[in-house]
RNA sequence: GCGCCCAUAGCUCAGUUGGAUAGAGCAACGGCCUUCUAAGCCGUGUGUCGGGAGUUCGAAUCUCUCUGGGCGCACCA
C-alpha cells in the first residue's frame, strides 16, 4: 500500500493540481507524534486566495478518510495518520515474501552502466586513501546492480605512465632481495629515493621521461622490468581485494589502451580540435573557460588524459552505456572536466553520460598522505589492526563464541568499511586509528550487532507458530520500524541518484537504531499474546532480511553471533 | 590571481532538494544485566547554523558579498 499516492490522489481531487505535483509537495512531518505524512498548503493560498490554514481546515472536512486513522491540521499543515495495521501488514508481508531482493526493481533493465573504481597504483602501496574509490565503488557498483541494471566494475590500474620511467630509473638502486620477499615495499624505497636524488640532480626527471618513452615505444629492456612490476604489484593488491570481498569484471587499465591512443589523436585532428602549444598538442578549452587539454606531450609520449579519452571512446563502443561513472578523488576534478569537454567538443553527445563521483581526502591531522615522501598507512595494516582489535572485543565480551576468528575479520573489516562510507563523500576524512576502527555508537559492528541480536531471537523462537495479528504492532517504537523497513527502496534510489552510498549507511542506522529501541523495550519470545507475538517475531525478520540486504549492498558481510 | 568544494554543539557529522521547536554519535555524568547477547537501552545540555545583505508567507538550505579553510590551475596520475 502507497499512501503517499493514495494521498496525493486524494487531494488532487478536491483542488485544482495534478497528482504528481501534489506528490512533490507532500512531506514527512518532522515528529511521528504529527502524523506520518504531511501536506502544506501554504502555496494554495495564492490561487485559491484564502489563507492557508482555512485551506488546510476545509480539506480536512471534505477528504475521503478511508485507509486513514485520521487526519488533523495544525496551522497551514494537513497532518495525515495512516491505519497502523495496513501499513504494518503490508510492509512486512513484501519484506518477507521478497526475502533478499525485496529493495530491488527492474527500473535499470537493458542499460549498462560502467563502474570505475579503486584503480590503484602498480608499484605503489594500496594505502588507506585507497579505500575510499574501493568501498565507494564497490558499494555503488552493487546498489545500482541492485535496480536491475547491468553492471561492469572496471579497476583501471595505474600501470602506464612517466612513473614507470622514473621507477625504471631508480631499478639501480634496487636490492634483489628485498625486492623478492616485500616487492612493494622495495618498490616504494626506491622511488622515494628518486624523488630524493631528483631534488639534488634534477636531470633524474629527464632520465625518468626518457624510460618512459622508451616503454612506450616498445624497448624490451623496460618492457620486462615493466611487467615484473606490474605481475608482482597485482598479487599484492588481490590479497587485499580477497580480504574486502571486491570482486571486478575488468582489470583494463592504462597499459590497455597503449595501442588505442594514435585513434584518438587522429579523431581530434580531424575534428580540426588539436593546436600545438610549446611542442605539445593540446586542445584549446576557452570557451568553456578551462585550461587547455594536453593530448601528447612534447616528447611525443601520451599523457593521462589521451588515455582517459581513449578509454571513454573503447567502453562507449565496447559496452555502449547508459552512465559511465569514475570514483575518483576530487583532487581531479578539473581533469575530468576536461576530459568530458573535450569528448563533447569531439562530438560525442554520450560525454553527458559520464560522471566523476568525487570524494575527498583521507589525512593526518597536520599534512597529506604522499607516496613521494614515503609517509603512508598500509590498507592492510589498517585491516589487520581492525581484526585484532575485533579480536580482543570478542575476548572480552563473548569468550565463548564459535568461530572467532571468522567473527573477528568480518567485524573488524565491517567497521572500517563502514566508517568510509557513513559520511557524505565528499567530506576529507583525517585519519585516526581510534576513529575509523571504533565499534561503539553508529558505526559497522553495532548494525552487525544488531542483525546478531534479531537472529538469535528468531533462533530461540524455532518452533512457535502463530497467526501474527498486525494490528496489535501499535507502539510508537514498532510502527517508527515498520516506517523505516518500508522505506529501502527510497533510500536505494536516492543514494543512486546522487552517486552517495552514505545514504544507505545512515539508513540502515536509524533502522538499527530503532530496532535496539524496539527490542529492548517489549518482550518478544516471553510475549504472552500470540497474536501479537507472531506479529513481533515478523517484525524481527523482517528487519533482519533489511540489515543483511543494506550491509551487503554496502560491501560489509554479517556475523550470525558475536 | 582564476576555478571548484567546504564552514551546523567541545569533537566527528546528519539535516528528507525552501517548511513545523535545527538533530545524531563520541566525549562527560547518572541509571538499567537471577528476564530475548550491556559491541546494547534510558536519562542529563550545549548552538550568533562562519559574518553581513537580499529573494518570500517561510532560509541551515537559494542569490550576492566578506572572512576562514581544502583542492586544482599544461607536459605527474
């Protein structure tokens, strides 16, 4: 049952608008004690020429009540309270009888929508700023998947670029050994070691630049140390994707499209689009007021925007899709504009499909993460230091619970995923061990507890039957729950439409919240009524089957105990 | 200098697209485990919504301006 369009027709009949824009001003009241739905009429007072509170008070007396507990005005605001029992009944009957696709839709059917997330580094440290692409992608990858949409999750690996010349210059330095048992960190010394001598001799640059366009012209020197780098780099990242449970259809990165770029300077050229600047050809971007694009360098090596063009102009024609959306920091928003400038100016209307889902930084509290300056947190370290901390909780709290370890990674990985995803994601995140891994208050490990906590009463009521009397659900803090379970689909949309998985985080929240409440406050297994047992026991099930679902669309997986 | 983003309680953040008395968590203090797991629940209070002006029935939300921060601005990604 949708009220709100019940409302929405209902009203629609005695004034004067269409149903839908009545559906657009109708609201929830910021209180439950005001009812569930609300309906200003402050902009009727305009064309009915009446003030608005008589508007309010005339609807009132005039509108059909059925469906309806009743309905009340309180100044310009028509205040309407639906029949707890329906709205109880019929939510949890969907939930139950969609069990774990109830929150999906089919709205996405035949579109293909591009994922590009993580995309790290090759030779570089997976380090906590990491997360942020790969939590966020992979929760929107899943959330839009969600809706019926036909996903593809891209991981477009830095594996090509002047850094490699640098790196590939720095490989005197390398110490065999270490580069055997810790590739990464071995990597990681020598370029801070570059970028160290650099300063002193900055000829080192040049040298860099030359590897570089050696490795792109094909040079079998540079090309073997290239893919040494790289075949190390990715076993290293896919111990850390095997611990998150991230999964991707296409590992495509730079290096991919290092034979598809000469296509894209001709389509510039032809389009008339390149102008030569200081040696390099570019593309003039005035007129939508932006620095120029720089499509080859004046070496005549390609740049990161020649191979983001490339890229777009492959999956359009690979994948033909309806959105292709890029999580990537915002430190590069200018580029992507860019980027999608200069496809519109080549023609390509699709450039309006493109999206960059920009978040912000993870920092100390006093300066930024560089990898240049060898001062970075691991991912993994990160991870590990979650489970031991997991690990102790359970120690503490519940010595005796099976499968510990199992409990202690899912918790201790859950808390610090969620903590990515809680806030909007624009916002920097400055980073603190005690902050991002904290299980108290709204973070992962309280909705997991929460989930714990519903499971272990359906595990204790195995046996009982009972016909649920859903009527009998009329406390406030069981039909707020109710309200809430039936509002994932919304929250779904919502978080698709502004590319914002916090939205789902801080959903899920308020139904744990409001699930603690429920469950602390009336008894369910000892509830002497069996009407309203079977009803609470539903309940429960109902809210356990959103939990899952949510943290799942989110990336986190959920404990049966802990 | 130019462009984009941000400023809400001591701290970290929400705020349903312009609506009713601006809310949570953390931290602090007090209460609740012989009754469904105390990673929980209940209670106690704090705000010039950065300042100013404007738009209108109504602004934390929209416009302008100032202040204070972040990021970016051609051969790194």
């Amino acid at each position: 049952m949708d009220f709100k369009t019940l409302i929405s027709n209902r009203i629609s009949e005695k004034v004067n608008i269409p149903v839908k824009d009545i559906e657009k001003m109708i609201e929830i009241p910021p209180k439950p004690e005001m009812g569930d739905f609300a309906f200003p009429c402050f902009q009727l007072a305009k064309t009915m020429r009446k003030a608005p509170n008589l508007i309010a008070q005339e609807l009132k007396n005039s509108i059909d009540s059925q469906g309806f507990e009743k309905i009340e005005t309180v100044g310009a605001y028509l205040n309407f309270f639906v029949d707890k029992g329906i709205l109880s009944s019929s939510t949890i009957e969907k939930i139950l009888s969609e069990g774990k696709s109830y929150g999906n839709s089919n709205i996405g059917e035949g579109k293909n929508v591009i994922v590009e997330f993580s995309s790290p580094n090759i030779a570089k440290p997976f380090h906590v700023g990491h997360l942020c692409s790969t939590a966020i992608g992979n929760a929107l990858y899943k959330i839009i998947s969600s809706q019926g949409y036909n996903t593809i999750a891209i991981n477009h690996l830095g594996d090509w670029g002047t850094q490699f010349g640098k790196l590939i210059a720095a490989f005197k330095w390398v110490d065999e050994e270490a580069l055997e048992k810790e590739p990464i960190k071995e990597l990681l010394r020598i370029y801070v070691k570059f970028h160290e001598e650099a300063e002193k001799d900055p000829s080192l640059e040049d040298l860099g630049r030359l590897h570089f366009k050696r490795l792109e012209d094909g040079c079998e020197e540079e090309t073997s140390l290239w893919q040494k780098i790289k075949d190390v780099s990715l076993k290293e990242f896919n111990r850390i994707y095997d611990m998150l449970n991230v999964k991707f259809d296409s590992f495509a990165g730079e290096s991919f499209y290092s034979d598809k770029m000469d296509e894209v300077v001709e389509i510039l050229e032809d389009k008339g689009l390149l102008t030569e600047s200081k040696g390099a050809l570019v593309v003039n971007l005035d007129e939508y007021n932006m620095p120029p694009c720089i499509i080859k360098k004046s070496d005549g090596a390609t740049i990161y925007a020649t191979r983001d063009l490339a890229a777009a102009i492959y999956r359009k024609r690979t994948y033909d899709f309806y959105k292709n959306i890029y999580v990537v920091g915002s430190d590069q928003s200018l580029h992507f504009r860019q980027i999608f400038a200069t496809l519109k100016l080549a023609g390509f209307d699709w450039a309006d499909d493109c999206v960059h889902v920009a978040f912000g930084l993870v920092k100390f509290a006093d300066k930024k993460l560089s990898t240049r300056k060898g001062d970075v947190i691991f991912l993994e370290d990160l991870l590990n230091e979650g489970i031991s901390r997991a690990r102790a909780a359970i120690e503490e709290k519940n010595p005796s619970l099976e499968n510990k370890e199992d409990v202690a990674k899912k918790v201790g990985i859950g808390a610090v995923i969620f903590t990515y995803l809680k806030n909007n994601r624009e916002r920097d995140i400055v980073f603190n061990w005690d902050d991002i891994l904290s299980f108290d208050g709204e973070t992962g490990p309280y909705i997991q507890y929460s989930y714990a906590r519903g499971r272990s009463i359906l595990g204790k009521a195995t046996g009982f039957s009972g016909t649920p009397d859903y009527n009998k659900l009329n406390s406030k803090e069981e039909f707020e729950l109710v309200k809430l379970l039936g509002g994932l689909n919304d929250a779904i949309l919502s978080a698709i439409d502004k590319y914002e998985p916090s939205i789902l985080s801080r959903y899920i929240i308020d139904v744990a919240k409001a699930f603690n409440k429920f469950y602390n406050l009336y008894p369910i297994i000892s509830c002497e009524d069996v009407g309203l047992k079977a009803a609470r026991l539903k309940l429960v099930e109902s809210t356990t089957i959103v939990i899952k679902k949510v943290l799942s669309l989110l990336g986190i997986d959920v404990v049966e105990k802990m």
